[in-house]
C-alpha cells in the first residue's frame, strides 16, 4: 500500500480536486445532496468571501499515489477567539475515505497548522464557521439533510473516535408535521403575544431587502446581538452577513422572515427556509446546461422547511416573544402549503427550547457533533 502524502492546495487543479471529492465519495449514497460547484468556489475563495477577512485558513488535500483520498481545511477564526477569548482552531470541509490512516493525516496536518498560529487545540468540523454548515451527523442517517445542513457517512464519527477525539457539543434537530400542530391554539398564542408585548411582527421587506439585513444584524450577527450568549456563537462583520443575505434572497419566502419591532426598533428576529435541498439534490452540484431548469421545477414541489434561527433580545425574552415567533412562523407556513418542519440545530442544552420544543409534539430525529483535539 502506498503511503499517504498530504499538500496544500496551492493551485487551480488542486482547487477543482478539493471541490470534487465529496461528488466521487458519496455519489452512490441516495441521502446525499450535491452542493453547487460554484457556491462552494465562492465560499473557499479566501480572496474575496467576506469571512477570511477576520480569519486564515489553508486547504489540505491527502493523495495515495495519484488518487485524492481526502481533504480538510485548517482555520483560525480571529472573530470567535476574540469573542470567545479562546486560542482555539478549527478543521473543516473533512472529507475521507474509510481510513483512519487517511483521516489521521489530514488532521494532523490541521492540528499542525493552527498550532503555527497559537492554537492550542483543534475544533470541529465547522465549514468554516459555526454561521455556515457546522458538525458531524452522528444519528438519522436514513434522512436526507435540510437546506444548510450537513450529511455524511456513519463511518465518519467513527474515524473521529479512532483518532482520540471527544466531544465538544452535540447539536439536535426536531421534526414536526405542520398539518398536526393545533391551529386555534398557535393562533391564540400569536396572538396574545403580540397583544401583550407591544411588539410587531411582520414579513421581511423584500423591496428595501439591504436594509431589512443591516438592521437584522444588529440581532443576529453582531456581538451584542441575541445570541451572543450560544455556545459557539460567532459575531459577524456586516460584510459578511450581507453576503449571507444576498445567497439566500433567492430562495427566501417573505412570510417565513420574521421581524419583530417596538416603535421602529429591531427586537427579534425569525427565519426559515424552504428546504431548497429538494430541488438541489436534481441538479447534481451543476446550474448549466439544465441544473438551473431542474432546481426551477422541483422548487414548487418543495413541502418542507426549516427553522434555522429565532432569536429575542435580552429585554423582551420574558414576554413570550419567542413563542409568538414559532407561532408565526407555524401559521404562515401551513398557510403556503408547508408540511414537514425541522427545527435545526438546538444546542443539546439548551433545556428550555429542547423541552418547548418536545412540548409543542416535535420529534429529536439527528443528532450532529462538534469535536475536539487536544
């Protein structure tokens, strides 16, 4: 057998190797979803993707002979370290055959890296942050992944375990039919909350879309922001949040953005997303020449969304504001036509939405890891 040699990609056909590596590997795997070629491009571009301007990173590539047999990144993100006060760094886009000689090298090589840079231990996997897809699917693998949401083989915690490392936090996903939630009883919930709280909830502007996101961030993103308390939690720079806006303009539905106001101030904010992964999974990682038809086609078949964030500053946590959000967001969404809701990811604890949400009938249906390696 020959051995495993692992270089960075420093060249375009590198580049195009690191991109194509998950497509060769999971081809054959039915719960896969392709990304896009050219989103995952734009997200590693360290150029140009608003990210890497308050982080490093390098990509790694492990070959056997003339085969690519793995890849991961290595970062150091300066936002969560000075967020945090941590000297941590973080590993990502792992992908690997079913080797924990192969898996092994290509940690190592990131362990190596970011302790060139003062990091005193290795994190993840995060691609590249905890803003983006994040952790390692460890249970549920007989279902596909949500839009934004990661999937891959049962091997791939194994290998992690091999190699030594632990669990850092473990993320949940919930399931719930929308069809079964009481209706009256969400409509009553909406709306005393709003009654009582004084505050207002309303659909994204989508025609003052810009300025809708820069006043989202003051929530969502910021250091301040509601939360800034989540373990985990990464400010982000206005640049980057806009840019994240911009990607999901496209598939984002007004009535399932929701803003909460008192006298024109931002207190709360909820979103979720169609599952464009339905439509995806078609286009096979291509927009041309018909990936871009198919993803138009399946988008109106699409009868699942999900809950990627609900946050409520500190002030207006006690008023229930949160519940009248879900509650919202429950009613418009049967009212599109929406069926399946997953609620993802919900730190495992965070008792007090894990119970709400067991309350409310939601199932636990995955659970996803993030590790660490000392």
């Amino acid at each position: 057998m020959e051995g495993i040699e692992v270089v960075a990609v420093d060249n375009q056909k590198a580049l195009k190797q690191f991109v194509e590596l998950p497509f060769s590997l999971h081809c054959d795997d039915p719960h896969w979803v392709p990304p896009l070629r050219i989103a995952v491009k734009e997200l590693l571009d360290r150029k140009k993707h608003p990210f890497y301007l308050d982080a490093e990173a390098e990509f790694f590539l492990a070959r056997r002979g003339e085969n690519v047999v793995g890849r991961v990144a290595a970062i150091v993100d300066k936002a969560h370290n000075r967020f945090h006060g941590e000297n941590a760094g973080f590993f990502g886009f792992f992908e690997s055959v079913n080797d924990p000689v192969v898996a092994g090298a290509l940690l190592s090589q990131a362990r190596q890296w970011v302790s060139g840079r003062g990091a005193q231990f290795l994190r993840g996997p995060v691609n590249p942050s905890t803003n983006y897809e994040c952790a390692l699917l460890i249970d549920g693998f007989e279902f596909d992944p949500m839009v934004m949401m990661t999937y891959n083989p049962p091997y791939y915690p194994a290998l992690m375990e091999q190699l030594g490392l632990r669990k850092a936090k473990d993320l949940f996903a919930y399931s719930h039919d929308a069809r079964n939630i009481d209706s009256p009883k969400i409509n009553r919930i909406a709306d005393r909350v709003i009654r009582t709280s004084g505050v207002t909830i309303r659909p994204i502007d989508m025609k003052n879309f810009d300025a809708e996101v820069a006043r989202i961030w003051e929530v969502y993103g910021a250091a301040t922001g509601a939360w800034a308390d989540n373990w985990g939690f990464v400010p982000m720079s206005k640049a980057e949040f806009a840019a994240m806006g911009k990607e999901m303009k496209m598939i984002v539905k007004p009535e399932l953005v929701l803003v909460g106001e008192v006298a024109g101030k931002v207190v709360g904010f909820a979103l979720a997303l169609p599952d464009v992964n339905q439509a995806l999974k078609h286009a096979r990682g291509n927009l041309l020449p018909t990936g871009l038809l198919k993803i138009l086609y399946y988008q109106r078949l699409i009868k699942s969304v999900r809950v990627l964030a609900l946050g409520v500053v500190e002030e207006y946590r006690a008023s229930g504001l949160a519940a009248g959000f879900y509650a919202t967001l429950v009613r418009n969404a049967r009212k599109l036509g929406y069926e399946a809701c997953e609620m993802s990811w919900i730190l495992e604890d965070n008792v007090l939405m894990n119970r709400s949400l067991e309350v409310m009938g939601a199932k636990r249906y995955k659970t996803y890891r993030i590790y660490e390696w000392n």
